[in-house]
C-alpha cells in the first residue's frame, strides 16, 4: 500500500476489535474479493447497456471533468475489450478529459458477487458494531482521473472500497470538521448531501486513504470525502450499506419499488430469483411484503439490493390507557400501504415487523398521524379515545411500535 500513514489502522476482518467500525481503516481477509472479476462484471454491464436490456440504466452513470457529451454505451467496455488497461486507455483517448463510471447495483449481474457481499454482510452482523440497518448496494468505479468528479459529499453508507486496478485514495473528514459547510435546510445525518466544493476549499487537512491492487479501504457514514487519483486509470468494486437506522422509510420505499398500492405489483414472476434465493417482494408483493421476517435477516427488494432488517428490542408495551401520548423515538416511526391484492386490508410495517389489518377508522388516521410524526415530537391519544378507551386496534399497533423500538409512551 502507499501513502498509508501511522493514523489509518490495518485490521484483519476475522479479528475485528471492539469499536472498529467507527473510524477508517484498512481490512485485510475479506476471504474472496480477490476472485471476483471486477472488470468481467463491469463488462457485462457495458454489454447490457449496449444491448438496450440492462433492467435499471440509471444506475450506470458517466462523470467527466469537464463534462462532456458522449454516449454511454461508449464509455462502458465493448465486447473484445478483454482487459482493463486497453478500454481506459481508449476511453481517456476519446474524451481527453478525467473521466469516471460508476455502476451501481452489480451483483444483479453476478451471482458470485451477489454471494459474497451477501457472506460479508453476514459476518459484519456478528461482530461487536453489528451491520448497518437499511438497504445495501455494490458497486464499480472505473475512470482516469486526477482529483475525484464528484467532489467532497457525504453519503448514508458505510463503505468497503476494493482496489481491483491501480491506485485509489479517498480524504476523508469526520463529520463535525465539515457540518458546518453543509447547505441550509439539508440533513446531513441521514441524508446524501454535496458541499460542492473540493480540497482545496477546506482549511483542515484530510485523512488520506490509499491503497493499491488488494486492499480494502473502510470508512464509516459519518465522514466527508472525495476521490483522488495519480491520473492513471484505476477499477475499484465496493460495497456499501446504507446507515439507516430507522427502517421506516426502507420499508416505505420498498413499498414503492414493489408496486404495492399500484393496480399490477412492479416485479415480475421472472425476476423472483437469483442466486437461488427468492425476492421479499418477488412472486405476489402484497402477499410477500407480509412472510416472516427474521431479525437481522438480510431479504432481497429486488434483484439489485439486500435490504438489512435490525435487530428489534425485547420490550414489555406499557398501559396506553393511562398514557397521555406517544413520542416518537425515530424519524418516520412507521409505513403503511393499501395492499395491492386486497383493497379491504393495509400493509403496516415498523422496523422490519409488518402485518396486515382492516383500513378502519379511526385507525388508519392514527397511522397517517405517527407516520407523518418527527423524532421526538409528542401525539396526543385524545383524539383516538372513545367512551370506551382506546379501540383494541389502535393498542395494537401501539403495542406493536413500542415493542419494535419506534415509539415511547408518555
């Protein structure tokens, strides 16, 4: 590796130390990284694009410095392009510019990469920092470049970067150095955000991560960074899981990826497997959106993502009918939807736990209203008391939010 410095510990991925996961590092055994052919993935990739039938075409994007105008499929690798070098090599040509692709979702196109990240994630979930609850993707990076295209952003993700081809450095700042540079009105905790600028904009010194053909480069959500380049090209392949930790807006998008409350459900029957495992939302949504979910299981939403489900407290619900109120102790405490085979029933899901009951009032105005609610603001139960108390649906799916970590009584 060059330019590693004294302050970027090197951990081996079978021996991780208590708190390894909260500052950048080097990894060394990630048993299999080396085998999957980065370039072949990205090539079948340029294939599909080529051929009109790669399924999600916005997750292939081209960056220039500056930007250029030029065909997509032109900037992927064509069908006798055996080898990494040759192809940058003709794409550096026929732009002249610094140059990145970056294509998301390739274990869609590679059942052994699928199995891998899969078996990664899986043993991240045993270590002492657990695995990131919300949504995971891989994905490559080609280019030529000197500074990165993208700039200093921050995104939701704790990374793994394999450096597959040439050199690749990341400068990394941790989050309260830069926070202050973030636009008005964005959330940085739990939101992709750009400061559109680049090193030379920021008083602090980054933390350099470099590594060369074999290692693994680790930083967690929380920090800053861009790309940077010796101008060669270089291929990288990584694997991110998105830091949410509040599964309400996962399962809301995953909702909507899977057609639900839609006449028709998205995915088709031909799509239901990959690697010989089904799809959460494959054979019928409505009715996969509802099968039992295991805690800490990693399910698929679509052939592209693993989605991660956390681990859910073990918690006694307290008496609603002496509570004045509900707080919420997450962003978005649930998400719910019309099932799409069944007009008469909604699909409620909290933090991985989703269950299925009649869309009756004053129930369903309950769920629009802890839906809607902000991390730590109060709901008053009054609305929803009755002669009688509280109906047995609505203690129900209180029950059920407390229970699943989303809400607190008060």
């Amino acid at each position: 590796m060059t330019g590693r410095t004294a302050s970027v510990p090197v951990f081996d991925f079978d021996r991780l130390p208590p708190g390894w996961g909260h500052d950048p590092c080097v990894l060394r055994g990630l048993d299999g990284i080396d085998a999957v052919d980065t370039y072949g993935i990205l090539r079948g990739i340029g294939t599909a694009v080529r051929a009109g039938t790669h399924r999600r075409p916005d997750d292939v994007k081209v960056f220039t410095v500056p930007r250029v105008a030029a065909e997509l499929g032109d900037c992927l690798p064509g069908p006798g392009e055996s080898e990494f070098g040759p192809y940058a090599r003709r794409v550096s040509q026929s732009l002249n510019v610094g140059w990145s692709v970056v294509a998301n979702s390739a274990q869609s196109h590679s059942t052994g990469l699928y199995r891998f990240a899969r078996d990664v994630f899986v043993r991240l979930r045993g270590t002492e920092r657990g695995l990131p609850a919300g949504v995971s993707d891989c994905f490559i990076v080609a280019g030529s470049y000197a500074s990165g295209p993208t700039r200093i952003h921050k995104d939701t993700a704790d990374v793994f970067l394999y450096v597959a081809e040439g050199v690749k450095t990341m400068l990394l700042w941790p989050f309260e150095t830069l926070v202050g540079h973030a636009p008005d009105g964005c959330d940085p905790e739990h939101e992709y955000v750009a400061l559109g600028i680049g090193p030379e904009a920021v008083g602090t010194p980054p933390l350099r991560l470099t590594g060369v053909p074999g290692d693994v480069l680790y930083w967690p959500a929380s920090y800053w960074h861009c790309g940077e380049s010796d101008g060669r090209p270089s291929l990288s392949l990584h694997l991110a899981t998105h830091n949410f930790r509040d599964m309400g807006p996962v399962w809301a998008g995953a909702f909507a990826r899977a057609g639900l409350g839609a006449p028709t459900p998205r995915w088709s029957t031909a799509e239901h497997e990959l690697a010989a495992e089904a799809l959460t939302f494959g054979h019928t949504a409505a009715a996969a959106a509802t099968s039992a979910v295991h805690q800490w299981g990693l399910t698929r939403h679509s052939t592209a993502n693993f989605e991660i489900l956390p681990d859910l407290p073990q918690r006694t619900p307290p008496d609603w009918r002496r509570a004045t109120g509900v707080r919420a102790a997450q962003r978005t405490p649930l998400s719910w939807a019309t099932d799409a085979a069944d007009q008469r029933t909604v699909i409620v899901a909290v933090n991985g736990r989703s269950f299925r009951i009649p869309p009756r009032q004053p129930l369903v105005s309950l769920l629009t209203a802890l839906g809607d609610l902000a991390v730590g603001a109060v709901l008053s139960l009054d609305a929803w008391r009755g002669k009688d108390g509280l109906p047995a649906d609505v203690v129900a799916v209180l029950d059920v939010a407390y229970a699943a970590g989303a809400v607190d009584a008060c």
